[in-house]
C-alpha cells in the first residue's frame, strides 16, 4: 500500500515550536502504482517548512520505507538535522540506500532543456533515483519532497513550474511513491499570480494552507478565520474591481489627452500654413505696389484682403482663448435676429462670390427679437456660412433661412457640399477638430471656428446641432435660441453720419515707427492733424504743450508703459478733455479691465479697424459725459 499524510490538529514540540500532527491514512490498493498522494505545502517560515519535511519523510523511514529529499543545500542541512531529533539514524539509512538527499539547483538543472522541464529527462533522472532506491520485488512506502518547482516559480517561470507538477504526476502512474511541493506563501503576493496559483493546486490530490492556518488549534478557531477571509476576499475583489474600473477610465482619459495632443500638433502646423499664406501674399502685393504703378490699386486690394484674412485668424485665436478661460463677456440687449443675419450675409458676400455659390436667404416677414450680443451672435451666423461656403465646391448651393417656433428661434445653415463622414460628426464642434484635412489645405481655417460657435450659443441660453447624411451628402446647421420675452422697437438706430467731418488734433503715442507711420498717413489722409512719438515721457511732455483732442496711445511702451502714460494724463486738470485710446496686441478681460482703470475711453485691439477708430473719433463731435470703457 502507499501511504500519504494528511494534516490534523498541532501539538507542542520539545524545542518549544508548535507543529502539525502527521496522521498516515492507508489506502489499500489491489495495485501500489494506482494510488498516488501529490501534496502541496504552502508556507510562511523556513522553520516550519523544515518541520513539515521531516515530518513528512521520518514515517517512511521508519517503516523500512525510502526518503528522497531535493532541495537546497541550506534545506537539506536543515532537514537532515531535524530528522536525527526524531530518532532517525541518518548514517544507517543513507548507507541502506534508503535516504536520498540530492541538490534541487543541480537535478533541475538535468531535467531541463533550455528552462523547460523535458520529460525524458525527468524520467530518466527522478525515476532512475527512486528505482535505485526501491530493489525489484521488495514493495517499499517511498515518500519524496521536491524543491524544484519552487525553485522554477521564483526564477517566474509559472508555466514551467506546472509543468514539472504534472510530470511528477505522470511518473508516479508508472512508480509508486507520494510527493510532498511547497511553495513560499510570499511569492503569490500580486493579483495576476491568482490563475497560476490555481493551476497549481489543481495539480496536486491535497492543498495544505500555510501555518497561521493549520496552527489553529480548534475547529471553532479555524471556522472564525475561514470566514475573515472569506470577507477579506470579498473586500478585495471589490477592491480589484474598483481599481479596474479607475484603470479603464485612466486609460480612456489617457488616449483621449493624446488624441487632443495630436489634434493639437496638427492645428498648430495648420496655424503656421495658414499665417504664411497671406504673409506671402500682403509682402508679394506691396512690393508689386512699389515697383508696379499700373497693377498698385489691385496689389493694394490684395494686400487689404490678406491682412483682413491675418485679423480674423488672430481673432479667432484669441476667441478660443478667452472661451477656454471662460473669460469671454457679452454685452446683451435686445436686438433683432433678422438684421444680425443680413449684416453677417453682407460680411460673408465676398467669399460666396468668389466660390460661385447660390445663395438662398428666407427671412420672416416680421423682426424675431433675441436677447444677446449683436457683435457676436453676428459671428456665429458668419462662422457657419463661411464654413458653408468654404466646404462646398464652386457653384454649389447654400440655404440660410430663420424660422419662428414658438417661444424659440431657428437658424438654419445647409449646404450640398462635402459633407461629414459619421466617424467626425460628434467631434465638429471639439477643438482643433477638422475634417478632411488635407496637405493642400484648400478649404483653410484653422478648425476652431465651430468650438467658437457652440460656446457663444451657449453663452447666449441656446443649442447648436450638425447634421450630416455622411461624405458627399452636405451639411445642415441649427442654432435655437430663445425669444427675447417682450417685443419692442429697436432702441439703438446706427449713428446718423455727422453734416460736418471731425477734423481732430490726435497724438499717436507708438514705438513701433512702422505701425506709427502708416496710421498716421491714413488719420492725416482723412484730414486729421497728428503728431507721432514714441515713448511716454515725450508723450506727457507734447500733450501738455499741443493739449490734442486725442491720444493713441500703445500699451507696450519702452520706460514707461502705456498704462502710466494714461494715468499721468487723467491726473492733468489741463488734460481732462483728452480722449484715450489704448492700442494693444491684448484683448483679454483682464488687459481691458487694466486700460479702464487706467483711465482710458477705449480699448482696440490691434491690428486696428480704420472704422471703428473713425467712429470714434466722429465721438468728439458729441456731447461728452463719465461712460464705461468701449470694448473694440
């Protein structure tokens, strides 16, 4: 008969250690080579696993039985020496034959090709050992601890550590003799050696918990303990679960950051495409301007287009800048939508003609009231024709028309252009997002416009939809907004054209002689009367003596800046009636809430539009009185 052992309550040990007690269960068999005992030992302490080998082996001796040990040097020493304080004369069974001791290191290295256990080897190596340790005809209770699949397990080689399991496995089908593994409990400390860790017991005929289980002394005790770890799984898988999820979203936040980075990549090489190309062309105009008398006013119209194209870059950048901040502000009252949509047509007019396209325009009879910023309400309608026309081929047809629904408004922008492909359609309104971009660039933009335009509807209490029926198909864009609450009558005519044309005494105050120079050639051509500097001492110095109608003053001055220069005016009694103008590259909130307490009348970010400073000017011809800063 094999013999196997199987663990039941601990009892005290002469050297003050407590250990399980070994019972041997018989297990009577018409056939010693069908009955085979695999036992795995997990454990905690190298002097307990010591005490578990020994135990293990001594019954066998005992019993005129075999003992094969392999395992570590330090292992055996220690096993060896536990054995003798059980009684075992070591000498007499070595010389017997009856105890084998060999190097787990130097067998596994034997049984193994290139670190995987091959199983001639294994037979010829492990079973060679136990046949010469089992002469023919005498049946023998042969009992083996082997160290080698830990050794594997700690090199992290799992699979090969289950595969020497299974051939252990194999070899006692052929020769009788029970198995005792054990493995270090510290080495399944991560979640991923859970299916390994399996494999491994499902390996083995008994899995023996480590000793602060099998130490417990009763089965209350043990009870108490199974079900703190049952709920300490629990808890944990939860944990896992917890953590996988984190993962996941971790992971999805990450691509999304990378996509946004790519996306952004590209929308700054597509910022630098779009700046050169009209660079070129205002620097090749000018210069044909100069040379070229015959072709200066085309040249001229050329060079006046491109800097407009350059403006509206800039502005749109600076949109987007301050929408992301979330510093942008409107300034609402009650305006009608049917002229803010006539103005935008008449600003986007250009760029339909020259793409050829029909235009269909269907306007309620009636004015539709809204609540908003005429300025920028103005701008979404022109975003989304200009994208219209300029996603469109030559003479294709765009549809503008505003319809009244109830409490609502709806604008709608479609077109029969290249429509969007299914894959972009939830991303046209993200940032830096573009369809079809292309390396010739023939639509243009910098794929910023519509993330502009769903801000400012929603800024404005409104929604914005984009639909499209794939590539090919065109393109449809609706705006709702709501209606204004009560009706009334445009309260904020345009300003009536003046009978007589404001000559004003101005001071352009710029150190930047180029920009300095041809403004005050366009003030001088409308028949203003100016006087340039540029720095602020000799400004505060000129207006003391000329006291101009008023100062243009740049922001951005050497020495003392144009913030100062504007403070040291307001403070002059003389220098009350100045108007100021600051002139600066910076339009956020912050800059203007800076010009304003400055003492400035108005903010114009540059480049500057003639018109609106014309307007300004027309400005003196009126009564003045203490306003708010005008915001340009």
């Amino acid at each position: 008969d094999v013999r196997h052992a199987t663990y039941g309550s601990a009892h005290p040990m002469d050297d003050g250690h407590t250990r399980p007690t070994l019972h041997s269960v018989a297990q009577p068999s018409a056939s010693a080579s069908a009955h085979h005992a695999h036992v795995v030992q997990f454990y905690e302490g190298e002097s307990f696993l010591v005490d578990a080998v020994s135990q293990y082996i001594a019954p066998a001796l005992a019993a005129e039985g075999v003992g094969i040990v392999i395992a570590t040097a330090q292992h055996r020493t220690a096993v060896a020496e536990s054995l003798r304080m059980r009684g075992v004369d070591l000498a007499a069974v070595v010389d017997q034959g009856r105890y084998v001791a060999l190097d787990a290191g130097e067998t596994l290295a034997r049984c193994t090709v290139r670190g995987w256990p091959d199983e001639t080897r294994f037979n010829a190596v492990i079973g060679g050992a136990i046949a010469r340790a089992t002469p023919t005809g005498r049946p023998l209770r042969v009992r083996a601890f082997g160290e080698m699949v830990s050794l594997l397990w700690k090199e992290g080689k799992g699979d090969a550590a289950i595969r020497m399991e299974q051939l252990w496995n194999a070899l006692a089908i052929k020769v009788p003799f029970s198995l005792l593994c054990a493995y270090p409990m510290a080495d399944f400390h991560r979640e991923a050696h859970g299916e390994s860790f399996g494999a491994i017991c499902d390996a083995h005929t008994r899995v023996v918990p480590a000793e602060s289980y099998t130490a417990l002394t009763g089965e209350e005790e043990q009870l108490r303990v199974i079900t703190d770890l049952q709920q300490k799984a629990r808890a944990l898988e939860g944990e896992v679960a917890e953590r996988q999820k984190v993962e996941e979203e971790l992971n999805a936040r990450l691509a999304e950051l990378a996509d946004v980075d790519r996306r952004k990549d590209e929308f700054l090489a597509m910022l630098g495409h779009e700046l050169r190309n009209p660079l070129s062309a205002v620097r090749n105009a000018l210069i044909t301007a100069r040379l070229d008398p015959v072709r200066r006013d085309r040249a001229l119209d050329i060079a006046g287009r491109q800097a407009d194209q350059l403006a509206r870059l800039v502005d749109d950048l600076l949109d987007v800048a301050r929408i992301t901040r979330g510093r942008i502000r409107l300034h609402t009252r009650r305006v009608r939508l049917n002229a803010i949509v006539e103005h935008a047509l008449e600003t986007t007019r250009q760029l339909v003609q020259e793409r050829a396209h029909d235009l269909s325009v269907n306007l309620p009879a009636c004015d539709v009231w809204v609540d908003g910023d005429a300025t920028r309400l103005e701008q979404v309608v022109v975003n989304l024709v200009s994208n219209a026309a300029k996603y469109t081929e030559r003479g294709g047809r765009i549809e503008v028309s505003v319809e009244h629904w109830g409490r609502e408004v709806v604008l709608r922008v479609r077109d029969d252009g290249i429509g969007i492909p299914a894959e972009t359609l939830p991303h046209v309104f993200e940032l830096f997002s573009q369809a079809n971009r292309t390396l010739d660039r023939a639509q243009g933009g910098l794929g910023i416009g519509l993330t502009v335009v769903r801000r400012l509807v929603e800024l404005h209490h409104g929604r914005v939809e984009a639909h499209s029926d794939g590539a090919g198909t065109g393109a449809e864009f609706i705006v709702t907004l709501p209606i204004a609450i009560e009706s009334a009558d445009e309260s904020t005519p345009a300003a009536a054209a003046t009978s007589e044309q404001i000559r004003a005494q101005i001071l352009l105050v710029e150190d930047n002689e180029d920009a300095a120079d041809s403004l005050m050639m366009l003030l001088e051509f409308h028949g203003h009367y100016v006087d340039v500097v540029h720095d602020g001492v000799t400004a505060l110095d000129l207006a003391q003596a000329k006291q101009p109608d008023v100062m243009l003053i740049d922001i951005g001055l050497p020495g003392m800046d144009g913030h100062e220069v504007a403070r040291r005016i307001r403070a002059d009694p003389k220098l009350k009636h100045v108007m100021l103008v600051a002139l600066t590259g910076y339009g956020l909130d912050d800059d203007r809430q800076r010009t304003k307490k400055a003492g400035f009348d108005h903010h114009l970010v540059k480049p500057v539009e003639f018109e609106k400073l014309q307007a300004i000017i027309t400005d003196l011809g009126k009564p003045r009185s203490v306003k708010p800063l005008t915001v340009h």
